[in-house]
C-alpha cells in the first residue's frame, strides 16, 4: 500500500468517500468509451462491489462513505460474499430523483412494448401531482409506490418480460434479488439513493447514530485498538454551480458544522458538489457588496475550524464527465467537469496522512498525467469550456464516444496554436471520461488516514506542520501511466 509516512500514531483510523452514481440517475447521460453499456447496474454494480471489498481489504481503511447509493444492501451482500462477513452497513435516505427516474424509465419500458396499458398511464394521478392532467410525473412517494405496484403486478402477469427488459438494460431486480426486506420479495425494487457506510467492525465498533429523522447523518465511533472515540459526518450537499446551489449548500453546512463540534473527533466525508473553480462563475452573479459578504462553502468550512484535507489540484481525486447531447438534462449537455468535489474535513489540530487509492490494487485508473494539463485548460478557460460544449450540441454526441466527431473542436484548437506541445486528438482524451471500465462512477474515491487525538496528540499537531496530500502525492505522480490491471474485478 502506498502511504507516504513512515510512522503512524497506533489511533489512526483510514476513511474513503465516493459517490457511486446512482442507478436510476445514470443510464442515457454520460460519454465515454463504450457508451451506456459500461454504465448499466448489471455490468457496473458488480465492479463497484469489488472497489468497495479491495478497499476496506486493505489493512488501513475502516469505513467507507458513499454517496447515490440505490443499491446498498446488494452491495453489502456482495461484500459479505468474498470471506467478509465483518463487514457492516448503515445508511439514510437522502435523494428522490433516482428512484422517480429508474421506475419511469421502466413504466415508459413497458408502455413501449405493450406490456403497461395506455389506459393505466392515462389515468388522473390520485395525487394530482400532474395539476389534474392525464398521466402521473412521479412526484410523490405515493406515486412512485403505486407505479411499482402496477410494474410488479405487470411483470407477474408477463413473467418473460423481466428478462427482455434486462437484456435492454434495465435492472429490474426484485426485493429478494437485492437482499433487502419485503412484504412481496417478487415485487420490483426501487429505492431512494442513499448515503450507506461500510465498516470494518474488526477495526472499529458502531457505538451509536443520530436519529432517523435528524437533520445531520452522524455515526458514532469505536476505534478498537485505541478506544478512542470518533464520530463520521456523511454528507451530499446540493448541486448547482451557481449562487443559489451555493447558498444551500452553505445552510446544509452550517448545520452540520454545528453539530460536528459537539462531539470527539469529528469526521466529515461528503460530496460537497462545490470547489474553487466554481467561485469565478458564482461571483459573476453578485453585485457590489454582495461580493464581500458572500459566504462560499471553503470559507465556512476555515471560519469554523476545520479544513479539507482532499487537495482539489491532485488529478487522482478530480470528476471527468461530460454529458452527451442525447440524454434528459438539456442543460447539461456538453458541460465538461474536471472537477474535485469531494471533500473529507476534520478540525484543524488534527493530522491526517495522503491514501493514493489509484496507486493501490483498488480497481481505480484515473486520467493520464500526459492528458491532465490538457483538460484542465479545457475547463478552467471559459471560452474553451464553450467550444467544447457547442461541439457536443451542433454534433449531437452521443454516449459511444467512439462514434463523435471532435473535427469541429480541433480544428479550433489548432487555430487557437494548440493548447499543448504534442498535439493529442481530442476523442482519445475523451475517451477516458468516466464512468469507464476502470472508474465504475463519475467521481474518483477519496480517502486519508487521520491521527484520532487526545488533547496531547492534537496540541503536538499544532506545533508540526501535517503532511501535505499536495507535495506528498505530487512527490510521486510522475509523467508514467499509472494503469490498473482490472480484469480479475
């Protein structure tokens, strides 16, 4: 395992975050080599079970967070499958979206083939949650429950429909092929996304949580060599690059900060959906002294005492996606990301040392170096930003990357001298966006090992400067292609 420090405090505990990218919000939006079959649960879910297992294998990470997670009690399964079963689960319901879109993508499915009846589809939602128009939009768990119960019922009657539907794509798992509990294990499962925690229950004990119903997901800690206490803050902040995305993402945060310092060793591992590049576009937005009053998400996080300790700048922990122009979010078409959004915070006596996960037997291979510059031009100069998007649109890229034209774009770039010294073409860098065959999500994992400190651990923490994750990784991320062998995933 590649860790850059030579000795470790015996409280230690190591962490990781990643958004896995739901289910139900996956299928028809993303580019990247092989198109929506890499994407699809059956061919991705599998890998990501693996990358889960192969981290918390590793002797120094105990707890993995995830964030748009529909299938948690699977994954766990699958976990508990390969000689883990000291592997434990726990998670709260965070987001609707994936659920209303995985069971109306299936509704729309079988309405396609004949299977759901345009008299069913026509009738007036009970819910008037359509304003009292023909057709329901799914808009309440009412809704997306009496939806699933005609799919299920549907699918009884046409028992060889199931199979179709999976061969096109879709999931179409019951409660019992998921492992979760049911008053039908023959109905179709659905579920919200969800933030679920795995962790070594060898290596730390789940001493308490917060309320279902609480505002802040807490997980109260253990660590069982030390008996030091910790507390984790799982979190998925909103999303939206501009200044309202930012000023809720301030108020979830705030809160959680709040309630953070109440407790010993405070953890905080979240998909922020914000970061440093975001700050330029936002601040377009505001006006006089809105500008200097304004509260940014990196801001809060300083003035209450904590910090993130993800470098942003590291390629290894950055976001490479782009959406096609085929998919259901029009406004997001062509929007490239080489972004780092994820964040793990502690308070700021704390140490923490770098974990390389895409260095270690992880499943992981991020963006090559050779083509790291490039993007990162591509994404911070808004004029290129836009070219790039406008390609995508005019061409209208699908998701097989293979199958785009980037003539438009490069011939652009030559007329701007190129923006790197060895011209590489633009579709074999897009050909490395996630999610792929070696990155099963839109988002890299991140994790650190962090020092838990009595007050003498943390008053020394103070006095010597912690180890840099920035100079620590970069020490080591040279020109070489860092590929993963993946085929045993």
């Amino acid at each position: 395992m590649v860790i850059y420090n030579q000795e470790l405090h015996e409280s230690t505990v190591g962490v990781a975050t990643w958004n896995i990218l739901a289910d139900g919000l996956s299928l028809g939006e993303f580019m990247n080599k092989d198109g929506d079959s890499v994407v699809l649960w059956q061919n991705r879910g599998p890998r990501v079970a693996s990358c889960i297992q192969k981290m918390l294998s590793t002797p120094e990470i105990s707890i993995v967070v995830t964030q748009e997670n529909d299938h948690a009690s699977w994954i766990l399964n699958k976990i508990q499958e390969i000689d883990m079963p000291y592997i434990k689960m726990v998670r709260r319901h965070k987001g609707k979206n994936s659920e209303k879109f995985y069971i109306s993508r299936l509704r729309d499915e079988l309405m396609k083939e004949g299977y759901y009846s345009e008299e069913e589809n026509a009738k007036i939602c009970e819910f008037e949650c359509n304003a009292g128009k023909p057709g329901c939009k799914l808009k309440t768990p009412q809704c997306i429950e009496k939806c699933a119960s005609e799919i299920s019922e549907s699918l009884r009657k046409n028992p060889n429909v199931r199979e179709i539907l999976t061969k096109k794509g879709m999931t179409c798992t019951t409660y019992e092929d998921e492992h979760e509990e049911s008053n039908n294990p023959s109905d179709i499962y659905h579920s919200m996304d969800c933030l679920a925690v795995y962790y070594d229950s060898q290596t730390v004990k789940l001493k308490g949580q917060s309320d279902e119903n609480a505002t802040v997901f807490r997980l109260d800690f253990t660590h069982l060599h030390s008996q030091e206490e910790f507390s984790i803050f799982p979190a998925h902040l909103k999303s939206g690059e501009d200044k309202k995305g930012e000023i809720e993402r301030v108020k979830e945060l705030r809160l959680m900060l709040d309630e953070a310092k109440k407790y010993n060793n405070p953890i905080i591992l979240m998909d922020s959906n914000t970061c440093m590049q975001y700050k330029g576009k936002i601040q377009d937005e505001l006006s006089g002294e809105e500008t200097d009053d304004f509260n940014y998400v990196h801001d809060v996080i300083e003035s209450n005492g904590f910090k993130n300790v993800i470098d942003e700048s590291d390629r290894g922990n950055k976001c490479f996606k782009m959406r096609h122009a085929r998919g259901g979010q029009p406004k997001k078409f062509g929007e490239l990301f080489y972004d780092t959004i994820d964040k793990i915070c502690v308070q700021k006596p704390s140490k923490i040392h770098s974990i390389v996960l895409h260095r270690l037997p992880c499943n992981f291979q991020v963006l090559p170096v050779k083509h790291a510059k490039v993007v990162d031009k591509w994404r911070n100069d808004s004029e290129w930003r836009n070219k790039l998007k406008e390609a995508c649109i005019d061409g209208k890229w699908g998701p097989n990357m293979e199958d785009n034209s980037t003539v438009n774009f490069d011939t652009f770039r030559k007329e701007e001298n190129c923006d790197d010294r060895a011209f590489i073409n633009t579709k074999e860098i897009l050909l490395e966006l996630y999610p792929n065959e070696y990155m099963p999500s839109d988002h890299p994992p991140a994790a650190v090992l962090v020092e838990l400190g009595t007050e003498a651990n943390q008053e020394a923490a103070i006095k010597e400067e912690s180890i840099s994750p920035t100079k620590e990784m970069k020490k080591h991320d040279t020109d070489k292609d860092d590929r993963a062998d993946l085929k045993n995933a």
